[in-house]
C-alpha cells in the first residue's frame, strides 16, 4: 500500500498544565464527594463493640466530604479564572455560545456523533462544539451543587464567614430537607456526567485517532495536516483574550 | 409600648401579685425566660424591669384551621407562672378556646379590643386561612377567616404566627390541599409575621417570644425563614444527645432491635434531627420530662416547612415529589443510569457498524505505519 494514505500530524498544545491539574483534581474530589455522600445519604450497617466515644465514622466521612467540598468550590472558581486567562482552548467562549458557527457545529456534531450520519468530521482541535455547551451545564451543576452544599454546611460550620455567605439559601429552598433532596439529586448528574463523558473520550480516540485521551495527561493533540491549515482559516476559534 | 389609653390596665407584676405570686416566683420567671431567649445575664434585669412597669399588653388570639393543640402547648408549659399567669396576664380579650364570654359578646370584647388598642395589641394566629370555595371552609360569626384576619391585622403592633398550621399550612395544607389552607404570612403582604412553627411549638418557646415583645417593644430576631432566631436556629440534631451514636456511625436499623434498646441514633430509621430547627433537645417537652427523640422517635420535622409533604417518616432517603408516584432520588438515578448504559452501548455498537470504514481506515494506516517500521 502506498504511504500517501498516511497523514502528517501536527502536535498541539491544547491543555495547559493548569487546565490538566484542575481536570484531575476535579475528578478526584467529586469520586470522593460521591462516595462520602453516598455514605452520608445512607451510613452502612457498622458492627461493633466498642463504645461510641472511640468510634469517629460518621464524622470522617463528613469531614472529608467537607474538606472536597472545599477543594471542590475554589478548584472551580480557579478554572472560572482560568476561562479568562488561560489559551482559547480553555477560554469561556468555548462554553458558551457567542456566534452562528458555534449552534452550527452543534448541529455537525450531533449530526456525526449522534444520529452517527456519515458526513465530513467536525475540525475542533479543543472541545467540540456539542461538548463544550454541555460543559456548561457541567458547570451550572457545579454551582448548584455548591450552592446548596454550602447552603447545608452554613449552620454546622464553625461560623467563619465563608460558609456564612450561603446561610440565606435554606430559606429560597423552604427548608434544609428539601435542600438535601436538591443536593442528593444533583449528585446523579454528576455520575451520569461522568459515565458519559469517560465513555466520549473513548470513542474520540477511537474513532479520530488523535490522542484524546493521553492529552489531559500531556496537554497534546494530533491533528492532521489538512486540518490543521483549514484551521488557520476559519473564523471558528475564539481569539486569545 | 407607653400607650395612654393602656395607663390604667395594671402592669405584669401587678396581676402576678393579685394572683398570688411572689417577687421571688416573679424573679424566677423574669430570669428563666431571659435564659430561655438567650440574652446574657446582664439582660434580666431587663426583663424585670419590663414585666414590673409596662402594663398588660392587649392580645387577640384567632382560630383558624387548627386542632388547638398550639393553645394546649401554651397552657401546659413547664413554668406554673407561664401557664397561670402570663396566659392571663397577657389580658387574652378574644380567644375562641379560653375566653368566657361567647357570641356577640365576645365580638363586642374583641372589636373593643381593635378600636381601643389600635396599633397597641399582639394579634395571635393559630390555624392556617382556607381560601378555596371564597373561605367557606371556616367562617365564624358569619365572616370568613380571611375577613377576620385581615381586619384583625389591620391595627395589630406584632402578629405571631403560633404553630405549624399558620407558618405553614401543616397537615391540611399538604397535597392536594382541598380547602387552600395558607399560612397567615402569604395573606398578610407587607406585614411582618413572627413564624412559631412546630405541631404544636414548645410552650416555654411560646411564652419566651410574648415576654421578648413586651419587654423589648419589638420583634425578636428573626431566620431567613421568619422564626425567632433565640429557639430556631438550632438543629434538633445539633443538641440531641445521641448525637455521638451519630458521628460513631452507630445506628439503630429498625425499631425495637438491639441497637434501638442501646439507644444508638436514629437517622436510618427517618430521624429528621438533621434538617430540623427547633429547640426540643435543650427545652425539651412537658416540663422538661422528654421529647419524642429520648423517647425513641425520630424527629419528623414537625416545625420545618411542608413537612407533610417532605418524604416519608421513617426513611432517611426522602420520597422526591414530581417522579412518577413517588420516587426517591435514588430511584430517579438508578432508572437514569440504567438508561445511560442501555444508550451507550447501543452507540458503542452503531459507532462500530456506522463508522466501519473510518476505523478501518485508521486501523489500516496504524498498521501500514507498524509495517514500515519492521522493515
Ligand atoms: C460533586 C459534588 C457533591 C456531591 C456529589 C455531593 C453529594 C452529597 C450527598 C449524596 C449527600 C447526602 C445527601 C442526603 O442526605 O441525601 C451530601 C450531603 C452533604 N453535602 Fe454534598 N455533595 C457534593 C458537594 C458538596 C459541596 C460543594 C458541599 C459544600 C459544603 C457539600 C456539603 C454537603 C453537606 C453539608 C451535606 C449534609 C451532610 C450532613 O447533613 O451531615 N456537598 N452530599
Ligand atoms: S437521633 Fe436524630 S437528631 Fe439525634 S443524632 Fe440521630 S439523627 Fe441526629
Ligand atoms: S423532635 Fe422534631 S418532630 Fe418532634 S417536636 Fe421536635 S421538631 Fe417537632
């Protein structure tokens, strides 16, 4: 066979080394705050025989979803900052829709990877179009559920002011049980969030064979060189801001 | 508080005389309900000093749609002075269950009371205001409640809702609601209304939010959620003393096992301690004797908002109202997660079939690259 079948590939730089560190910090955290939650929601069946006074269970397990859940909260505020600071691949208008072309891609990549239509395969280097709309959901989600896990801790915390800040939101909930439902709910999107979102990052690396998944590890992407010069020349990327 | 027309009622300390009470019963009192609304030591003399000059404060004390057990609650707190003599003292002109006189009398006594002490006299709420059918479901001397409360609240210095019932509709407003039972702050717009939830409230609390009105001219401090911040902004769970079967991990799984005979903690079995406010483990019931969580009960949120229509009594995961029946959040997942698993296999196969020739092609020009390098 001929070698012309093979393309060049470019390497890029798509995720700096603090996107990359937020990423798996990220995941840790929320592994742990599902887990310690999970626990919380519904503490196993302990046996034994020692005295209550010599036993902490419950109260590391809160403990450590609170220490998350702090970790959890400037993590995001920090890739918040990061959307304004950080490479276009990183930048907020990847998340939300700021021009035609963006629904356009959307619309391709619903297209391809969904209704799995044959058609010219979407160009993005960073997030696709399609995933980067459902980060931003990814993210309402994380606000609501600092919200309402701040909004729970606010009357068991020690009272420094932090917490503090979010003592009025029992009250637009009408109360800390149907707060708790909210929080508990909110969870399962983050377990179906992640199903999904390992399960993409599988099939792109499958079916783009550019590195999808080793570039949260080393930040690159390979990408084709055709595409990369049609890349040059489309309006589609957000400028560096 | 310094009203002319009220310069000839006798003061608190008066009546507690004429009804034969000490000053030093009359001190007692004066500090156990500082203690009670948690103002420092400093302040009793406040208290006293309120209760011995300022004159009986007129009150009007409605009933709605209630099962009197708030007026019970009152009337049985622990102190003999808060049951004998601050009820009375507190001049109770108009009170379906307490006072003696009855029809027009009675409405004689309570518009005497309106007109007289414009702007002067606490207005008593118990019961939640049916609105559904134009307040048919509960009218009294031929007015509907809504009537009678709005012309009640009209020239009132302080309304208190008592009770789960007026903060919150309680048992009759929960779903479906057929009368439209509301709580008396969604009818009363623009007034303040301090909120005594709880099915019924403690009756020191009771007494404890009267005396902070007397003696200080003014509301006390209230929650987000409208209730005084002196009883309200405590979690059962925060002052129950099983708390430490709680933080051990040690719980009791059903009623009548041997953990329930250890008295380890009653989250599993539905205890709502953790998301309830209210001051039963320090003030505890009937004269201080117990509340239902010593008694091996869990709290079921009596004095939290709709707590009829919050889940299930004795199950932690709370029933998630909205989903199909009833659902708990962890039934929603599970079905959503099931669905997720169904959909991305189905896309992991269609990927393969679909996109047969890209992968093929990616597969053949890794291996061509594999080839070449042998060579
Ligand atoms: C990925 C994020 C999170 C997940 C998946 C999560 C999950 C959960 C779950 C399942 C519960 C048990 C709810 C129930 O009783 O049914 C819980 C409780 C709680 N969470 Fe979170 N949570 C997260 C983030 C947070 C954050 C950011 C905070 C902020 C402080 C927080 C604070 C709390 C508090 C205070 C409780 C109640 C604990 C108690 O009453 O002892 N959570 N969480
Ligand atoms: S019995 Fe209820 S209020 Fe007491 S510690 Fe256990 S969960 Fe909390
Ligand atoms: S323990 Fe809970 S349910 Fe019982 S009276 Fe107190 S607040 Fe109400």
């Amino acid at each position: 066979m001929a070698n012309v079948n093979s393309p060049k590939l470019r390497r890029v730089y798509v995720w700096e080394q603090p996107v990359r560190i937020y990423h798996w910090l990220n995941a840790l955290v929320i592994l742990v705050l599902i887990a310690t939650g999970f626990f919380i929601a519904d503490p196993l069946t302990i046996q034994s025989s020692r005295e209550a006074a010599d036993q902490f269970t419950m109260g590391w397990i809160r403990t450590i979803h609170f220490v998350a859940s702090y970790i959890f909260f400037f993590n995001f505020l920090f890739r918040i900052y990061w959307g304004f600071v950080g490479n276009k691949y990183a930048n907020w208008k990847q998340f939300i829709p700021t021009s035609r072309h963006f629904f356009r891609e959307i619309w391709s990549v619903f297209k391809i990877d969904i209704l799995m239509l044959r058609g010219k395969e979407h160009l993005s280097v960073g997030h696709n179009a399609l995933a980067g709309f459902i980060y931003f959901f990814m993210f309402l989600a994380f606000l609501v559920q600092s919200i309402t896990g701040f909004g729970l801790y606010a009357s068991m915390s020690s009272g420094w002011w932090f917490p503090q800040l979010f003592s009025w939101v029992p009250a637009m909930f009408g109360g800390d049980i149907f707060l708790r439902q909210v929080h508990h709910l909110t969870m399962w999107f983050f377990i179906l969030f992640t199903l999904f979102h390992v399960y993409l990052v599988f099939y792109h690396d499958y079916v783009e064979g550019r590195g999808e998944i080793s570039s949260m590890g080393g930040g690159w992407k390979f990408i084709e060189d055709d595409v990369f010069e049609k890349h040059m020349e489309l309006p589609n990327e957000p400028p560096k801001s | 508080m310094d009203n002319p027309t009220a310069q000839k009622s006798p003061t608190y300390l008066e009546e507690f005389k004429r009804k034969g009470y000490s000053r030093k019963d009359f001190l007692k009192f004066c500090t156990l309900m500082a203690a009670y609304l948690g103002l420092e030591n400093s302040s009793v003399g406040q208290v006293v000093q309120a209760l011995t000059n300022k004159p009986r404060l007129p009150v009007i004390w409605l009933h709605f749609q209630e099962c009197t057990c708030c007026s019970e609650s009152f009337i049985r707190s622990s102190h003999p002075i808060v049951a004998d003599v601050l009820l009375d003292q507190i001049s109770l002109d108009y009170s379906e269950t307490l006072m003696a006189a009855s029809g027009h009398q009675a409405e004689e006594a309570m518009k005497n009371t309106m007109t007289k002490y414009k702007g002067e006299y606490i207005l008593c709420v118990e019961g939640s205001v049916p609105t559904a059918a134009d307040g048919v479901y509960c009218m009294i001397g031929g007015k509907t409640s809504l009537q009678i409360l709005e012309e009640a609240a009209e020239g009132a210095k302080a309304i208190i809702a008592w009770g789960s019932c007026a903060s919150n509709g309680c048992v009759q407003a929960a779903k479906p609601n057929p009368t439209s039972a509301t709580p008396i702050h969604k009818l009363l717009k623009g007034k303040p209304v301090i909120k005594v939830p709880g099915c019924p409230p403690i009756g020191e609390v009771m007494a404890g939010v009267i005396v902070h009105v007397v003696t200080f001219g003014r509301l006390p401090e209230l929650d987000g959620l409208g209730r005084p911040k002196a009883f309200y902004s405590k979690r059962v769970h925060d002052t129950c003393y099983r708390r430490p079967y709680y933080d051990a991990g040690l719980y009791v799984e059903s009623f009548d096992d041997e953990n329930a005979r250890k008295g380890y903690c009653l989250y599993k079995v539905g205890c709502k301690g953790p998301s309830t406010y209210n001051a039963c483990g320090v003030t505890k019931w009937n004269n201080g004797v117990s509340f239902p969580i010593q008694s091996g009960h869990g709290c079921f949120g009596c004095s939290e908002e709709n707590y009829w229509d919050n889940g299930r009594i004795y199950e932690r995961a709370s029933a998630f109202p909205g989903f199909g029946i009833e659902a708990t959040a962890d039934k929603v997942g599970k079905v959503a997660l099931a669905a997720t698993g169904v959909a991305l296999a189905a896309h992991a196969v269609m990927t393969n079939v679909r996109k047969k020739k890209l992968i093929k092609n990616l597969e053949k020009e890794g291996k061509q690259s594999e080839q070449e390098l042998k060579k």
